[in-house]
C-alpha cells in the first residue's frame, strides 16, 4: 500500500513539475525585448476596426471616440460597430458619427456570428482589427498596427492589452493575470520563436485571411481559442507588439470573476477534446505552435495550480518533511516564475491587500471545476461599465 501511495506522489509531483518548469521557463524568457519593427515609408494600409457590441451601451461610446482619434489617415480606415441588443437611444447617437453601423439581432448571439455577418456586408480591406467594446486604444495605435504589416511575413498581431481599471482588490488581480499572460503567453513565446497567444480583441490580421477562417468558426464560447487554434493548425505564425496599447476593462467583483473564468476553462475543455485529435498529425508535421497550444489547454489553470500546490505542499509537511522539501521547491519555483512576470508598474501597497481575495478567488475557480458543463453551449456575457 505505502509503495502504491508513493508511486502517485511521484506521478502527482511530475504533473505539478511539468506545469511549474513550462511558467518558469516562458517567465525567464519574457525578460528579454521584444524584435523592433523598422519604420518604413510606405502607403498606408486600408484597415477595419470591427467592434462587437452585445448589450454595451455603457462603454460603446468611448471605444468609438478613441478609434475615431487616431492619427492615422482618416480615408484609410472604416470603424464598424456590430450593435447587437443594444438600445435604439444608443444606436440613434452612433448613427450620427462617421461609422459604420450593422444593427444584427441573433436567437443565440455570439460573437463569431456578429463577425461574420458584418463581414458580408463590408468591401475589401487590407487588415482586420478586432476590438471589443469595453476597450479603447492610444492616437498612434493603427499607426503602429500598419507598420508591422508591411513586414512580408507578418500576417497576424496580437496587440499589448493591458487594464483600464484596478478600481477594486479584483480588478487589480486580474490586471496582474493579464499581464502575467502577456509575459509569458506571449512576449516569452515569441522571444521563443514561437506564436504569441491571441486574447480575444486587440489582435490584427490579414483582411483576407481572417474573413476565410472566420467561416469556419462556430464558437458560442472561447472564440479566441478557436480562432487560434485553427490557425495554428495552418501553420500561421502569431506575432506580438508589446508597445501597442490596448486599455481593457478588468473584472471589478467575485460574481464576474466566476462567470468570466467559469467560461474560461470550460472552452479551454471543450477544444481539448475538439482539437486533440489532430495532434498526431501536428507532431508529424513538427507544428510546434499547434502542439504547444494544446499543451497549454492540458495544463492546470494558473489559480488552482497555485492553491493546491500549497495545499499539497503543507498536508506533505505534516505527513513526512523529506518527502515535502522538493514540492515546497516547486511552490518557490511557481512564485518566482510568477513575480518574474509581473512588470514594476504593477507592484505597489494595493496589490498586498488585493492578495486577500486569492483564496475565495481559488475556491471559485475549484468549484467552478464542478460546473462546467454546459457552460460552452451558451453564451455567457460579461457586463461593462467601470463603478468609480
């Protein structure tokens, strides 16, 4: 019985190891810059900025104001706001500014729907920007989208989205997850030579290529995550500009948090069980990219990996200390990795007590384990509007 019992805390420690090594390594490589793009002096591509708006009527608004200033030449862009379910009070006010406004109204709305039809109903572009309606972006953000663009090679970017709030303990944890993210899903990766994640808005891409894939695409929840997916399954290479701001609104309290991650994690199962069936194709292939997306839908989410790890770590402390050193290596290990990705800016006197809601937050995303079924077959909307 005891060698049986030691042979699953071996097998549970190389689990728990594979997770924290794959943080840390990404979390090492994130500390280095980011590949410049060279100012070049060309035409200016024609670009769509295309905003889903399901019940955004608090913050539509100021997203189409801050796409509406920006530097970049007024004839070479097009801001198309797809308002679904918003108010006709709204609808009315945006009519009146120099946008584009699809009015769509689907039984089951989703955002993929929302693309795609207003897709069909735009001319040509050269880029593909996709916002959601909570964000908004700086004067020179399409300045720096176009730049990148006429690299030959780069036909998708996944823009630097960072917080627009922390008005709260929560939406300043999940400022910190965000740019966690963005350290190691994405300027780690590429500084890896591999893609950087997509995020879900923010991101940019060839116009043709995206209306294509678009067609393809049937997600109710995690589009991003089919998106990617699908993407990456064609070999097509995820670029990321770390200088190019998007402001996104963080959750501000628990109920949002739950739902938001509730919906999170049952895609990140649902396109597990979708795409892994494609992996012995990949590995043939030597599709890095696509085997290490897969990976990282396999992999524990970060919050539970931290609170159990902890867990394991002081129930092995009172059960046998040799035995407890190399897991309390790994929660060392786990919490380096993590502070190593956090950017200065976000370290301050706030974040301590912010701190306090982890453990509430960890016990909703582990019971959030229990009901996940169900959860990628609706759609599941997060309220904006930031409570000052």
């Amino acid at each position: 019985m005891m060698l049986i019992l030691s042979v699953l805390e071996i097998i549970l420690f190389i689990l728990f190891a594979i997770n924290v090594l794959y943080l840390l390594f990404f979390s090492v490589l994130s500390c280095k810059s980011v590949k410049s793009y060279k100012s070049l002096s060309v035409q200016p591509k024609k670009i769509a900025i295309l905003i889903p708006a399901y019940k955004e009527d608090g913050v539509i608004m100021e997203c189409v104001e801050s796409c509406l200033n920006q530097e970049y030449p007024k004839d070479k862009y097009d801001i198309v706001v797809i308002s679904d379910r918003m108010t006709d009070e709204t609808n009315r006010l945006l009519s009146t500014l120099p946008i584009r406004l699809i009015e769509v109204f689907f039984k089951n709305s989703t955002k993929s729907k929302a693309l795609n039809y207003a897709m069909g109903q735009l001319g040509e572009y050269d880029i593909a920007l996709v916002l959601d309606a909570d964000n908004t972006i700086a004067p020179d953000f399409l300045t720096k989208i176009d730049l990148v663009f006429h690299t030959p090679s780069v036909e998708i970017v996944q823009a630097h989205r960072m917080a627009k709030n922390t008005n709260t303990h929560m939406a300043l944890l999940d400022a910190v997850s965000e740019e966690i993210n963005n350290s190691i899903f994405r300027k780690g990766h590429v500084n890896a030579g591999l893609s950087a994640a997509l995020i879900g808005s923010g991101m940019a891409f060839k116009y043709p290529l995206f209306k294509q894939v678009m067609l393809t695409i049937d997600a109710v929840g995690g589009f991003d995550r089919a998106l990617e997916l699908t993407l990456l399954y064609e070999k097509k290479k995820v670029d990321y500009l770390p200088d190019a701001d998007v402001l996104d609104e963080k959750v501000q309290y628990r109920e949002a948090f739950s739902n938001q991650r509730r919906r999170w994690m049952s895609a990140q199962v649902h396109y597990l069980n979708r795409f892994l069936t494609h992996l012995p194709a990949a590995l043939k292939d030597k599709n890095w990219d696509f085997c290490d997306k897969l990976f990282q839908q396999v992999s524990i989410p970060r919050l539970i990996l931290v609170g159990l790890l902890l867990i394991l770590a002081i129930s092995f402390s009172f059960v046998n200390w040799s035995i407890a050193v190399k897991w309390w290596i790994l929660v060392v290990l786990l919490i380096f990795s993590l502070l190593l990705a956090i950017p200065r800016s976000l370290y301050k006197w706030d974040l301590l007590f912010a701190l306090w809601e982890l453990p509430y937050s960890f016990c909703l995303m582990f019971l959030n384990l229990f009901r996940l079924k169900g959860a990628n077959k609706k759609f599941i909307h997060t309220s904006h509007g930031v409570k000052k």
